[in-house]
C-alpha cells in the first residue's frame, strides 16, 4: 500500500505568523530609514527565501543596503522572542497533524525560514515525532525552485505520484507543480484564492476539515495509482 507524503510549509499554513512577520518589516525598514511597507506588500513575499524577499520588497537597495535589512529583519524577531514571543499554531493543527500521522501518512516540513526559525518550530510539543524530515532556505534553492520537495521525498521514501504539498502562497504552489507533485493549497495564511489557484493549486482548503477532506481524496487516489 502506498503511504502519501504530505509536504508542509509552516508560516501561513501552521503557523499564524502574520503580525510577527509584518512588524519585523515594519521595524527593520524604520532602523534603515525606509518607508513602513504595508501589510499587503509583506504578505506577497512571505515564503521567499528572506533576502530574496527583501530584494522583492526594496528592490533599490545595494548589495550591502540589503544585507542591513535583512540583518535588520532578524534582530527584530530576535528581539521578539528574546521578550517571549511565539508564533500560534492555528486552530485544529495538531489534532489534524496527529489524525494523519495515524492513518499512515509521512511528513515533511518545507519552509522559507532559515534554520533556526526550522529548530524553534520542531521545539513544539510533538513536531519533533511527528515529521520525518525538514527542508528549508538554507539547505539550498527557495521556493518556488523544487529542491526542497525533492530533497523530501528523497528523505521520506516517497514519489511525486504520492505526494502533495500543501501551503498558503503561489510560492508554494509554484513549487509543487515544478516537483511534479500535487499542489494544495489553504485559504487562512497569506496569499488569496485566487492567487494561489493562478500559481497551480489544485484546490484551496477553507479549514481543516475541508483540507482533511482533499488529503483523503488524494490519498484514495495514491492508493488506486
């Protein structure tokens, strides 16, 4: 029997990392004298690698500009959770992570966060146990390149027939048709509907029910394959 592969990415998705991730731009722009870039701006770069994002999000900067705003960046979120912040899963994560690792399903993370950001997330109750691997910004190409989706199945034993990835963004989206793997997407993170359905979704979950439901209908399908 088949065992699907379901490819994860974090902020947006699991995580509700919205405000952190506007209000370290916010601040990181302020500390170089840039203008506050609004919350619709942040939103599109979110899972770009962050200085390509950056790049995106002021592309007037120099070389050296751009390294003081990315530096600028992580020391604000540095700063954050120095002060105890930390990022909320949102709600029925857990209980939906739990409920596929049950019924067989291997899980993988595939973010645009560096490797630290990768260590605090599997530092939550359960992450550790529950993922069979990681991939992320550091380990090579960003999103949309597929490297990080063929590094996952490579690690998890799995093909693109029987895998699915599942995010917020067209980034996320866009990565997962150029695996050749299945692209769904959810509608509670940071890009619209409409923008991840232009990038290649196949279907974007209202809730987790809804996305339960699509990774069952996927999962029959592997099986039948």
């Amino acid at each position: 029997m088949t065992r699907p592969l379901a490819v994860f990415d974090i902020d947006g998705t699991l995580v509700d990392s919205r405000a952190s991730i506007h209000r370290a731009a916010g601040e990181a722009a302020r500390a170089l004298g840039l203008p506050e870039p609004s919350y619709d701006r942040v939103r599109q770069i979110v899972g770009l690698t962050l200085d390509k994002a950056l790049h995106v999000l002021e592309p007037g900067l120099t070389t050296a500009e751009l390294a003081d705003f990315v530096a600028a960046f992580q020391a604000s979120f540095r700063a954050m959770y120095e002060a105890g912040h930390e990022e909320p899963l949102y709600p029925g994560v857990m209980e939906s992570l739990r409920r596929l690792k049950r019924d067989g399903w291997r899980l993988s993370l595939a973010t645009g966060q560096n490797r630290r950001g990768v260590a605090r997330n599997l530092a939550r109750p359960e992450w550790s146990a529950l993922f069979m691997s990681s991939h992320c910004a550091a380990d090579g190409p960003g999103k949309p390149d597929p490297a990080m989706l063929f590094a996952a199945m490579a690690a998890c034993g799995a093909d693109a027939a029987s895998t699915v990835m599942i995010g917020d963004t067209s980034h996320d989206m866009a990565m997962a048709v150029n695996a050749g793997v299945h692209a769904q997407g959810v509608g509670w993170g940071f890009h619209t509907h409409e923008e991840q359905m232009s990038a290649g979704a196949r279907h974007v979950a209202r809730d987790f029910p809804d996305l339960e439901a699509a990774l069952d209908r996927f999962a029959s399908a592997a099986v039948l394959a």
